[in-house]
C-alpha cells in the first residue's frame, strides 16, 4: 500500500516541550510494510523523523492549506512512487482540503461530503438537530438580512463565529445589532454563521468512533473558563477529567447520539456542549480529530491510549482495537496565557510544580526567554501544567495554580 501522509506540524527534539510528541508516523506507520511519502510545508518538514531510507518520496511545498499545491504534489508523489492508496491528514487545518485532493485524484478515503458533517458547523447542528438533539438556534450569514433578522428575533447576546473554523479564532460574542452589523461589514459574511449564545458549564468529551459509529472509548471533562475567554480575552484555560456519577453517563449518552446521527466512522472525535444551568444539554460543536491543547498527553497518561494509534491504524490497516477501558482515573490540565505586550524577555517566572503534587508536567518560560506573539495552545505561553490526581484535588489545584502563578516581563525593542 502507497501512504503519503500531509504534516504540518513540527517536532521537538530536546528540551522540556511535550507538543506533537504523540503523532510519530514513522512508529504508528508501518514503514517496512507500505511504501510511504510526505508532503509537507517547511514547519511539517521538522517533524519528519522516520528513516530517510524507508520514505518512498518526501515533497515541500510552502502551503499544505493551499489545494491547488498539495494537489500537484500528491500527482507528483504518484508518479514517482505509484497510484496513492491513502492520503493522511490529522490536523483539523487540513481535513477538508486533503479531502478534496482524495475527490480530484480519485484516492480513497473521506470526502468532502463526509468531512462536512464534522467541519461545517452548520451543517454538523442541522444534522444532529434532525436526530433530536437539542443545539443552540443558529443562522448562515450568507444572507446579511437573514441573518439580521434572526439575531432580532432570537435576541442578544449572539455568537458570531466561522462555518469551516476551530481553535476559536474568529469567534465574537455580539452584544447589540450595531455590533453586529459593524462585524458583518469585516468578515466574508458566507463563510460565517450566528447562534443563539448559551448560558452554561461546557464540557469536551474525547473518544474514538468505531466503524459502526460505536464508541468503544471516550473521556468526558468539565472546561474551567472557556476557549472564547482564552482565545479573545487572554483568560486562563483549564479542563478536569469527570469521573464515574450520574452526570457523566448522560453527558456519555449524548455523545454517542452526536456521533451516531453524524455517522462518524472510524475516527477520533472531540465534542463539546452545553450543561445549562437547568441541567439541559447542548450541543455546541464536534471535530473530526483528536483533541487540542494538553487533551492527547493526559488521555495517554491517565488511560494508557494514544489516539493516534487507533486513527492510523484504521486509515492504513483497514481497523483498529482498542484495549478495555478500565479504572475511574483523573486528572486535568491549564494553559496560562501570554501577557501583552509582546515582543517581551522574560524576567521572573513562577515555577509550581514543587507546590503541587498533582503536577505531572510543566512548561513555563526560563528568565531571559523573549516571548513572540502567536501562536495557539501548542505555543509556549506563560505556563502550561497538566496534572493527575482525583477530580476534586485537580480542580482545586488549577484554581490555585491561576490564583497563585506569576509572571514578569520586559519590553523588547523590535
């Protein structure tokens, strides 16, 4: 079998950064067995590791986002190697477009029609709605007065946020119609949707979804904060893994029902929803891929199971086994911002892991390190921790942790 795998991500080789340490395709691909290429971008290059003996064809092109390049390298790596019998592509940026590279070279795999019920956001809620799953109101932007009127009819506060978009960028709580309007005027308004904005807890559950759309494994957390504070207020972000209660067998229930009326099939997934202050759930969103921020360290840490191995084996072994899940075990993880005003050399830093027991790992910023603006959860910020321990004592401890930390900066001269 021919596999060319589309990376870009980079890998860390030393020192203390943990990011993309869980996506070895030269581990969790057979490179003796199938004959497998890469196409990269000049970030993806740095996380290419496998033997170079054992890489049937490796291709660089300045944009794996870009169609029209990642599709003509696929047609090259074709012709030097031979036909394409799998194109993986784990990163939720790249999903769809290698999904339309499959359609035009006839690979394959998903499509674009299959991606979409787990990328379009307005599709993904029309879909799940149809099951009887209760999801916020929401309205394509594609018409500006459709979109008007229905903010008028469903009140403030709205979410404005991307169809196609993840990590919360580009997402705006709208507070009044002047503000909508005003954001209407900046955004392509058909690549944007408007939802009726939900007051409540939101919890992330992460699993794999089998090929019958059964979910032989998932992990249910509770948010502390929230990805839209994080993204767009610069606010702390943390999750604690929800061990055995009642509540977690309904929120469990409702994944399984998300993911069944999506029909998603030999995938890993990572859902999020609504617990309102009623005790009602609500979907929010899912993604078609493994979880950001510190999800897939914890989940291999706490359950022993590193999801891309599922995943892959399912792309290029045709299924996958996952080991029973046993034990309650928890844990969590927090993610402090940048400061602003970067560029900036670090000056103090707050270290906690002596502090704190439950600290499995940290990651902060050494005295003298410049911090550069950019960057998602994977980048180096103020400080970063994940911890073990059992839900309460978690909990307990990010709060502190939030309370306690500090961090000292400097201007640097550009």
């Amino acid at each position: 079998m021919h596999i060319v795998v589309v990376n870009r991500w980079p890998r860390f080789h030393d020192g203390p950064r943990w990011d993309f340490s869980l996506g070895r395709f030269e581990e969790l691909i057979d490179h003796d067995r199938h004959r497998v290429s890469y196409v990269v971008d000049p970030v993806g290059a740095t996380g290419v590791l496998a033997d170079p003996a054992k890489i049937a064809s490796l291709v660089q092109i300045g944009d794996v986002n870009d169609f029209e390049a990642l599709r003509d390298a696929v047609r090259q790596v074709a012709e030097e190697v031979g036909p394409v019998d799998r194109l993986v592509a784990v990163s939720e940026f790249t999903l769809s477009i290698a999904a339309e590279v499959r359609e035009a070279l006839d690979i394959p795999g998903p499509r674009p029609a299959d991606v979409a019920v787990y990328r379009d956001k307005l599709r993904m809620k029309e879909t799940v709605a149809e099951a009887g799953v209760r999801v916020p109101r929401f309205a394509s932007c594609a018409d500006r007065g459709a979109a008007v009127e229905f903010a008028r009819s469903t009140g403030f506060p709205l979410i404005l946020k991307p169809v196609g978009g993840a990590a919360s960028i580009g997402i705006h709580r709208v507070e009044d119609e002047a503000a909508l309007t005003a954001l209407l005027d900046q955004v392509d308004t058909a690549d944007y949707e408007l939802e009726e904005f939900i007051d409540g807890a939101i919890y992330h559950v992460d699993g794999f979804a089998d090929q019958d759309a059964r979910i032989p494994f998932m992990a249910v957390s509770r948010y502390i904060n929230d990805c839209l504070s994080f993204e767009a207020a610069g606010e702390p972000l943390g999750s604690v893994v929800v061990q055995a209660s009642p509540l977690r067998e309904r929120v469990e229930e409702f994944a399984r029902r998300c993911v069944s009326a999506l029909g998603m099939t030999s995938v890993p997934f990572h859902l999020e929803l609504f617990l309102t202050p009623g005790g009602e759930l609500v979907f929010l969103e899912v993604a078609g891929r493994i979880g950001g921020a510190e999800v897939p360290y914890l989940t291999e840490k706490l359950f022993g199971i590193n999801l891309f191995r599922p995943w892959l084996d399912a792309v290029c072994e045709g299924g996958a086994t996952l080991p029973p899940q046993v034990g309650d075990p928890s844990g969590g993880w927090l993610i402090i911002p940048k400061p602003g005003g970067l560029p900036a050399r670090v000056t103090s830093v707050t270290s906690l892991r002596e502090e704190f027991g439950t600290i499995w790992r940290e990651l902060v910023p050494a005295v003298g390190d410049v911090m550069e603006p950019g960057g998602s959860y994977d980048a180096v910020h103020s400080g970063r921790f994940i911890l073990v321990g059992d839900e309460a004592t978690v909990e307990e401890d990010i709060r502190k942790i939030i309370a306690g930390f500090h961090l000292e900066t400097v201007p640097v001269q550009e």
